[in-house]
C-alpha cells in the first residue's frame, strides 16, 4: 500500500539516491579545498621566492650604486679574484686589511654561509657568459632565459627530489648603469637595458607542505564530520519518513473500512450524504444516490451539475425547493430542512427528506457549501396519508355513531383501539424525531471532523456505533407499534409487568415531552391470561388520561411542577392488582361515578371521545374476567386494576 504515489520501496530508493548525492557533494568540496589549499601553498611559497629575488637585486643595485663594500680580510673573508685588476681591492687602515666586496661576491659569499639553513632561500645569477663558472645556467635556466628574451618575465618550477620538495624561480636580471663599473674589464654585460642573464633562487617548501597537510588533515576532519551529519541526518529523516508512511497507510487503510462501514450503514437506511457547492452549482453524493436516481457523475471529483439534479425533482416542488434554498443561502440559520418528491431511476416518484448544515460561508456571510443527508420517507408519508385517511373514517364513523345510544361492545373496542392508533401517530412522531435529527447531525459531523483532522478509527467507530443504536431504535419503535395493533383474539399467558413497560415504551416520547416521569414497582413475575394487546391497551387509556390531566392541571395552576405516574403492581393468590396513581390533581367528585359511562368525556371540546374508559371496562370485565376501579388520593387520581391469575396450560 502507498501514500500518494509513494512506497516503502521508493523511499528507500530516495534516501539511498539521497546519501550517495550527499557523499558525491561532500567528497567533491573536499577535493575542491584541497586544490585551493594546494594552490595557496604554491603562491606562497612562489611569493616568498619572489620577496627573496627582489630583496637580492636590491642588495647588488645598492651595491653597484654605492662601488662596493670593504670588511676585513684578516677575519677570513677571501679578496675577491674577479676584482684582482682593480686598483683599490685592497687597503690597509689603522693596521687593518680591507678587501672590497661587490654585489656579485657579497652574494655568493652571503649564500655559503646561508646553505645549512634550509628556511632561508638562496640565490645566484646566472648568464650565458658567465664570468663565474659555476654560474652557468642548468636546462630549466637557459629555457627561462630564452623566454626572457620574449619579454616574459618570471618563471618557476617545483623541484622533488629525495631530500624533499623545492620551489626554483628565475628573474630577468637587467644591466644598470652602476654594475658596468666592476664588468668593464670583461666587457661582458653588454649595454645598459640589456638583460645580462637572471637571477634564480631556490626556497625550501617542507616547511609549507608541512602547514598545508595540517590544514588539509583539519580540512579532511570537517568534511568528515559535515559528511556524518548529514548522513544521520538523512537516516533520520528516512527513519521518520518510513515511521509516517507507515501511519499514513494505517490510517487510510482504518479509513477505507470505516468508509466501507459507513456506506453499509447508509445502505442500510437508505440514506445518502450530499454535498453542495453552492458556487460552482454541483453537487455530490454517496455512491447509493445515484445508483437510485440512475445518474452518472458529471466530473472526475464525483460531482452533478445541480441544474441537471434540479431535473429529477418533481415539476410542482422544483421551484418551491429553489425558493427555499435560495433563502437558506441568504439566512443565518445553519441548518436547512426540505421535504420534495424525486424521480428515481424507474420513473417512480419517491418522497425525499433533506436536512443539511451550512458549513461554509463567504467573507459576507453567504453561505457557499452545505452538507447534508437525504432519506427516503416515502414510507413515512405513505403511512401517514393511510393514518390520516383512517382518522378521517373514524370521525366520521364517531359521528354517524354518535347519535346511536347503544354500541355494539365490539365496534366500541374497535373505535377506541383506531382512536389510540391516532393517538400513536404523534408517538411515532416524537419517537422518531430525536434519531432523525442525531443520524443528520453525526454525518455532518463527518465532514467537520475531517476537515479539523479529527477523524480516526475511535471515532468512525463510535459515529458508526451510534448511528446504529438510533436505526436499530427507529425499527424497534416500528416493531412495537405493528405488535400493538396486531389483532390476535387468542388468550395467552404474559407477564404483567414487561406489558406495562411495553405499553409505557410506546407513548414515552410524549410523556417525556410533557416532563411526566413514569416508576413502575412491584413484583417481576406476576403473569396473568389474556388478551395482551387488550390489556396494553387500558394502561395506555389510563396513562393518556392521566398525562392530560397533568398537563391541564399544570395549565391552569400556572406552575412547572414535575409530573409523575405510579405504577404498582402486587400478586395474590386470585391473581394481580395494579394501581395506576397520578399526581394530575385528582377526579370531581361530582362526575366520578360516570366516567366508565361510554361517550363520556371530562376534557373540553372535541379532546376526548369518552370511550376509552368504558371500552377499559368492557376489555376488563368481559375479555379477561378483571375489574377496573378508580378514586382519588392526594394530589391526584388512583386507578385500581385486578387481572385473574395465569392460565391453567399455556397457549
């Protein structure tokens, strides 16, 4: 696996091709100063010989320009033989001997006595007539004189031997006025101006090689040191890089599952994410959006043109969806709710909720992309214009029914159960509200944890897990909504209190609503025989009764005190009582002998239909063989419920 483009395999090869780059670099720097260094040392050697060759033509001009030098000849100083036809080589003063020196012998005596110290440079002159034999110029000289002659100037030349290494230089020596004095018997200098032969000198470079290995060694230990760094340099950052790479592939390999998580979940539901670009009019969604609507993305980021979207919406709800959106963009609210039909990919209109979150907006506040979730709901509205329909019979079938003084016990079961259906109907309402709106806000938190880096396996996994738990209890809440209604004549053994707290499951969106708390006690293991539906049924009765007195009296006291409903049941041996008490503020005491009376109803206007507690009774007394009182207590009414005990053989 790799991360945009890069392997394992592939980062080794670049930290390889790294190091090898790196030492090439550091190997060809060392060469390049220890050419310079050489080169350093040679002009300074070559500038220590020119200083000795200047110094030297110095000494014989002020020589020349002076006629010479006497010393002392009886301190061991030779009169010069060159100087025997000069008439003042020799002088006595104050009984001392004097011999003239000239430039020439005050040069070479000077260099006899400089041979054994090898860090001072010697020199001689060197001619092609020399008058001084050894004089005579070497191989390298006569070349050098040669290219005096065609005006070139200085030459040098490194000399190795085993004794060691030598700089040689050789300088053009040109005839002054003052050296004709002394070369006038042997004529042999020629005319002023004229290059009589050079001055060579010869400088030992052992001292300066000894320098330059020292600062080469110095020079060789930096690159090396340079060169080490950087290569743990580059293992490290090889090291991190592998390290990284390595948690990239994890994460995107933890990604890729969660992802595929994700879309089974939402396969599940039937949901789809979409994300609108509000700027650029496109749209994208999750794989499950278009394989429903039959689309193709329209670019290779996955997106749909919008106004192509816009087209599989239904004719009359497009432009009452646009004018909607359009108004979202402009508002301050972040979340936006539509409910439209769209065609799907065999042309049959299905009913589609939208609930998104506004999660850019420009610098003006306009919102530029929003995210969101679409379900189909065509179910949902199904049900619902199929509840309002039966809703719609019932009033009707209540008024027709109204005017008739005696009710079949069968048809009045029948009203009450269709009336406690539309009482269901908000149940279900408040049942699925809480998950819709947890499902929408968890997969828009998605694309915001994304963005803030937020998003790992802990997290998908809890997303994952509670989006779940709130499908696994919209189904649930389904399930025990069809097992209410389902019609089953037959009489079963059950136990009474998980009934109770199935009955209770059903209407606990409302009463949590209403702030009413519910605490059911007693013993665990009462059962009764029955019909378990029926007897769901006048718990539900009692306990909508007393929410609404609750509630009325809540209203009419003007105070926020909490609601509550008791629930107590006890055992014996003929069988079970449940006591249902409230804190509603009670029965009047006036009406409370009526209140099983069918059609008889204490609530005002057209709230109540006054038969459910008489079909309570019927169901009681005549379907299971119970009864049903009812009384007051303090602060509330008090429901007295007894069942038989449990059938002989279970059915």
């Amino acid at each position: 696996m790799s991360t945009y483009g890069l392997t394992h395999r592939s980062l080794r090869n670049y930290a390889l091709t790294g190091l090898v780059a790196w030492l090439c670099i550091m190997t060809a720097s060392l060469a390049w100063n220890t050419h310079i260094l050489h080169q350093h040392t040679l002009e300074g050697v070559r500038s220590e010989a020119m200083v000795s060759m200047q110094r030297d033509i110095a000494v014989r001009q002020w020589f020349a320009r002076h006629g010479g030098v006497y010393v002392f000849s009886d301190l061991g100083t030779e009169p010069n033989p060159y100087l025997s036809d000069h008439p003042l080589r020799d002088l006595q003063a104050n009984g001392k001997s004097l011999t003239l020196i000239n430039p020439a012998y005050f040069i070479r005596l000077f260099n006899q006595d400089a041979t054994e110290c090898k860090s001072v440079a010697s020199t001689r002159i060197v001619g092609f007539n020399p008058t001084h034999a050894p004089n005579a110029p070497d191989d390298w000289e006569t070349m050098a004189l040669h290219h005096f002659k065609r005006a070139e100037q200085v030459s040098f030349q490194v000399v190795k031997n085993q004794e060691g290494s030598s700089m040689r230089g050789i300088a053009p020596f040109i005839v002054q006025e003052s050296c004709l004095e002394c070369h006038a018997a042997h004529n042999s200098l020629g005319e002023p101006g004229d290059i009589a032969g050079a001055i060579t000198v010869k400088l030992d470079m052992e001292p300066a090689l000894q320098r330059q290995a020292q600062s080469w060694q110095w020079l060789l230990f930096n690159h090396g040191m340079v060169a080490l760094l950087g290569t743990g340099a580059i293992g490290m950052v090889y090291r991190n890089s592998r390290r990284r790479l390595q948690e990239s592939n994890e994460i995107q390999e933890d990604l890729r599952v969660n992802r595929e998580r994700l879309n089974m979940a939402l396969d599940c539901t039937g949901d789809s994410v979409y994300d609108y670009d509000v700027v650029g009019r496109r749209v994208r969604f999750t794989a499950t959006e278009y394989q429903r609507l039959g689309l193709a993305q329209s670019d290779t980021e996955g997106y749909l043109g919008f106004d192509q979207w816009i087209t599989t919406i239904h004719s009359d709800d497009q432009a009452i969806l646009q004018h909607a959106i359009q108004e979202s963009l402009v508002d301050k609210k972040n979340y936006i709710e539509h409910r439209f039909r769209q065609k799907d990919a065999n042309g049959t209109y299905r009913w589609i909720y939208s609930r998104g979150k506004i999660v850019e907006r420009d610098n003006h506040g306009k919102a530029t992309r929003i995210m969101g979730i679409h379900s189909d709901i065509t179910h949902l509205v199904l049900l619902e214009q199929s509840l309002w329909d039966l809703n719609e019979h019932l009033e009707e079938r209540v008024a027709q029914e109204s005017d008739k003084r005696h009710k079949n016990e069968e048809l009045l079961v029948q009203q009450s159960r269709m009336a406690a259906m539309g009482e269901m109907i908000g149940a279900i309402s408040h049942q699925w509200k809480q998950p819709l709106n947890v499902l929408g806000i968890l997969v828009q938190d998605l694309g915001e944890a994304y963005e803030h880096g937020e998003i790992n396996r802990n997290y998908l996994n809890e997303t994952a897990s509670h989006a779940m738990a709130q499908i696994d209890y919209m189904a649930h809440t389904i399930d025990d909504f069809r097992n209410f209604f389902h019609p089953n004549k037959e009489r079963e053994n059950f136990n009474v209190k998980q009934a109770i707290k199935s009955a209770v499951k059903l209407v606990s969106a409302q009463l949590n609503n209403h702030q009413i708390e519910v605490v059911i006690s007693g013993n665990e293991d009462v059962r009764t025989c029955g019909q378990r539906n029926e007897f769901q049924q006048v718990v539900l009765n009692i306990i909508n009764n007393a929410r609404d007195a609750i509630v009325a009296a809540r209203n009419h006291l003007a105070t926020c005190q909490s609601g509550c409903i008791w629930i107590d049941i006890t055992a014996s041996n003929q069988g079970a009582t449940i006591q249902i008490t409230d804190n509603g503020g009670g029965i009047d005491q006036s009406i409370i002998e009526r209140i099983f009376d069918p059609y008889f109803s204490t609530k005002e206007d057209t709230a109540g239909t006054g038969i459910g507690l008489s079909m309570a009774r019927t169901l009681l007394e005549q379907g299971m063989g119970g009864t049903i009182t009812a009384g007051n207590v303090e602060g509330g009414a008090c429901f007295t419920i007894t069942v038989p005990p449990s059938c002989e053989s279970n059915l």
